[in-house]
C-alpha cells in the first residue's frame, strides 16, 4: 500500500461524513497516473502554489492602487488570508483541508491588474465580456503552462468558479473559501482603510458593532466562530442568521465608504483607460503576443478578443503599466 493511499484511508476515518474525500474525486480533465505520495487534493494546492499565475498575485492590487506604503494588502496576501480562514474552518469541521486551501490558492489566479477596476474595464470592452472567477479557471485549464494547464480535479476547478457571492459550489469545501473571501476582503480592506485614515472604528455603525464586535479583529474571529458553530454536523455551511445580517450591513458600509469612496478610488479611471487602450492596441496587433497565446487562435480557433483578455488578465499592475509606457509614453532622443 502506498504513501497516498495511507493518507485517502485516514480521511476516512478522521473527516467529517459531509467532507468531500480525496479517494471519491470526479477525476482531472486528462486522466493521469496517481502520485504514490500525495492525494489529488494536496496534489492540486502543489501545482497552483508552483504556477507562474501564482506569483504574480504579488503585483496585483487588491483595493488600493499602488498605496503609499508596505503594509497595505496585495491580491498575494488576500489570497493567504483567505487560505488561512478557509482553513481554520475546515479544521475544526473536520473538512477536507487539503481541498480547501487548494480552492483558496486558485480563487484569483484570472484577476486583472488594478483589482477590480482592471476587471471592470475588461467586461466592458470585450464582446466576450469578463468575470476573473472564469479567468481563473481558465487560467488552470488551459493558459498554465505554455497553454499546457495544470489539469487540476473537478472539485478544486468547480470551487474555483463558484467563489462569488453568486456560485453555488459542489463541495462544502467550496462553500466554505465562498464565505471565507467575503470574509477575509472586508476584513483586511477595513484594515487597509483605517491605515490609510479613510475610516476609524467609531465610523462603523454601532448596530453592527453590537452584534459581531467593536474592532476588526473581534469581528474576524467572531464570524469564524459563527460559520463553525452554526456548520458542525450538518451537510452545509451557514452563518447565524443574526451575524450573517451583520456581514450583509458590513459589506454595504464599506461599499459605501470604501469601495466607491472617491479619495480612495481616484485613480481607478485612469486604470480603467489604461486597460481599454492596451486592449484595442493589442487587438490590432495580435501578433505581439506571446507565442503560446497566439497559437491558442490559430490552432484552437479561439477569439481574438479572449487571447488579448487572456494576456493582459495576466499582467501584474507594474508590467501593465510599463507596457503602457513603452507604446505611448515618448522617450528622449538617444
């Protein structure tokens, strides 16, 4: 018997009977042969933490565009926050951890530059339109390794696509990085926005407060410990009502404070320019892309528009912006 079928046989023992289990997997696109060392799961957190999409998270914003400042969060580091949550959670679930965090670590790997503003302007411009959370997937799938993929399991692929509010993952795996992103983004983002002075604690509303906490650290721990005691045992993940209220509220104050705040945001359009301009200058010039994206029209029959959504999803906020540079950005006579 090997190592990995060891490990398949103590998550039968040890994890919950609501857990999704390495050995009942739906299997990856391309059949391959097992690892005698490790289980599918643990196997697919390996790959995405290998994978180039994954170290470029660290260039990417996350809320704040190129802040003033080490400390502030970057899409790398909202990514290990919610890796770390989904995982507290899951063990104490006595979920599958291993598929968790291999969830977490991929969530964003199709997210543009410039958070959510790069996004934006991307769904607008293309006739494709764009979501990062099928970038993601598409990431994995297909652009990965010199269009090769990682050919990651069903299960992982699946909590991919379906961390946003409005998926409904297979697994409760999936639902659990689901809530622990919604989580971990207001939670961190409330903490980058009281770093920069955009808000205090005396600003979030006392009725919100009363219910999960007076500061951001009591309100972190105090969803998790909601999400597990209103989850145990059961073959679902959930908030209390009451606090799940609260979250809701949570979200719409830092929406309206944060989010749309227009010192906060101010250089969101020009992010939002500078994406819509690269995107028509590459679309005429397709020929400028990597290789690697170029044979995915001509071999596959891909859409123009999808090879030039798929290059520049994957630019961190710097390269974008020294592309930019270096197209239209005059330079002195040498």
């Amino acid at each position: 018997m090997s190592i990995r079928e060891d490990l398949e046989r103590m998550e039968q023992y040890n994890l919950s009977p609501h857990a999704a289990l390495s050995m009942d997997s739906k299997g990856r696109l391309k059949e391959e042969e097992p690892c005698d060392i490790r289980p599918v799961y643990q196997r697919d957190r390996d790959r995405i933490l290998h994978s180039k999409s994954f170290r470029r998270l660290k260039d990417k914003t996350q809320v704040f565009l190129t802040p003033e400042g080490d400390h502030y969060r970057t899409r790398l580091t909202h990514t290990l926050e919610v890796s770390q949550n989904a995982r507290t959670i899951a063990k104490a679930l006595r979920m599958n951890e291993d598929l968790v965090e291999a969830i977490a670590l991929g969530h964003d790997l199709g997210h543009t530059p410039f958070g959510h503003a790069g996004e934006r302007a991307l769904n607008q411009i293309s006739p494709t339109g764009f979501k990062h959370s099928d970038q993601s997937v598409r990431t994995v799938d297909v652009l990965e390794k010199g269009t090769q993929g990682l050919n990651l399991t069903f299960e992982v692929r699946d909590g991919i696509r379906n961390h946003q509010t409005e998926g409904m993952p297979a697994t409760l795996e999936g639902k659990i990085v689901r809530l622990s992103d919604k989580i971990a983004y207001i939670h961190h983002d409330m903490d980058d926005a009281m770093r920069g002075n955009i808000l205090t604690e005396q600003d979030v509303p006392k009725e919100i407060c009363e219910v999960i906490g007076y500061t951001t650290r009591d309100r972190l721990d105090h969803f998790i410990h909601d999400i597990v005691t209103n989850s145990a045992n059961k073959s679902d993940i959930q908030m209390s009502v009451e606090v799940s209220l609260a979250l809701g509220k949570l979200r719409k104050f830092m929406f309206e404070r944060v989010y749309t705040n227009k010192d906060a945001k101010s250089e969101e359009k020009k992010a939002e320019v500078l994406m819509e301009t690269l995107f028509e200058y590459y679309r005429k010039h397709i020929e400028l892309l990597p290789p690697d994206l170029v044979r995915l029209m001509e071999e596959r029959g891909e859409s123009r528009e999808q090879i030039v959504c798929d290059y520049l999803a994957s630019m961190t906020d710097r390269f974008a912006i020294a592309q930019y540079e270096e197209i239209y950005i005059p330079k002195s006579w040498q």
